[in-house]
C-alpha cells in the first residue's frame, strides 16, 4: 500500500537541552549487556519495531546482525521491568562526533506505563557521557503516536523533515 510518510530528524546540540523525565515504575533497571548478541538486538528489534513497521533491517543475515553488535561505534542498553525486558536504545557514534540514537522503543506490553521518558532520557545521558558533539534521531509518522511528542518533551528540535510516498507493508513480519 502506497502511502505518504514523513520522517522527522531531530537534535539536542547541548546537554543542557535535556528536559529529563523521572522514573515512573520502581523496579526499572536498564543495563548494557556485556557481551554483545547478535539475537538480543535482533528481537529487541523485531519485538518493539512489529507494530511500528520497522522493516530495514529484517532481511539481515546473522553475520550482518553480528557486524552490528561487534561494531566499536555501537552500544546497546536494554531496560528492564522487574527482571523482564521492557525496551531498549541503541547509541551509535559517527566521525562528526555526533550520537544518534539509532533504535529506541518499548516492547508492546510495556507502552504506556510511563517508561518512554525516562528511557530516553537515559539514552540522552549515556550519549552525552560518550562526549557527543550532538544527540540526534529519527522517526516518522509510522511510529508510535506519542513518539515525537516524547522526544520534544525531553528537549529535542526537529532540524528537518520530508514527506515521501513509500510502499509501506500491512504488517512487519516482525517476530
């Protein structure tokens, strides 16, 4: 089905900029697995991306998902809710100095308990602990409703936009 999309880039140029959000479930803990896994990040994506069309990286071979996690510029946190995985975010460095979140999300049964915000907010503070020169992302109008509204609230600014006609499938064939 031909539809049109827009996909919003945002920024934050300073750390000051962070609006954060606190923690709104007790027993949320968010970690970086300390050993990179090329299934971990592969459900992860599949599971929070399903409702959310993320397709780009679901034709990835198992080398290509290990060259993902084994990339030195990436870092992976998975957060969870009383032991279970709630979400995740991805931070992935470039040469410009610049952080960019480059997956973020909830898995479905953990959307709207309040977790989104402080999420990000934490994946605002390990990129700036990485010494970015700016935190920036991505989404578009195929992603949850509340995304940019949350990425506002924590201090992000839309730096551009476009509006293209894609192809966009009836599902993910996510997991």
């Amino acid at each position: 089905m031909i539809t049109d999309v827009t996909t919003y880039y945002l920024e934050m140029t300073d750390p000051k900029d962070l609006r954060p959000s606190l923690c709104a479930y007790p027993a949320l803990s968010i970690e970086q697995p300390p050993i990179p896994s090329p299934e971990l990040n592969k459900f992860l994506y599949t599971a929070v991306g399903e409702d959310w069309l993320w397709t780009d990286r679901l034709p990835w071979t198992c080398q290509e998902w290990q060259e993902w996690v084994n990339c030195p510029e990436l870092k992976t946190w998975v957060a969870y809710a009383s032991g279970t995985p709630a979400g995740y975010f991805e931070l992935e460095t470039h040469p410009d100095g610049s952080a960019e979140i480059a997956s973020f999300g909830l898995l479905p049964s953990f959307i709207g308990r309040g977790l989104g915000g402080h999420l990000l907010t934490i994946a605002v503070q390990n990129a700036w602990q990485m010494e970015a020169t700016r935190v920036w992302l991505h989404t578009c109008t195929l992603d949850h409703p509340n995304a940019l509204r949350n990425y506002s609230d924590r201090g992000f600014r839309v730096f551009r936009e476009s509006t293209v006609p894609q192809d966009v499938p009836e599902d993910s064939s996510g997991p």
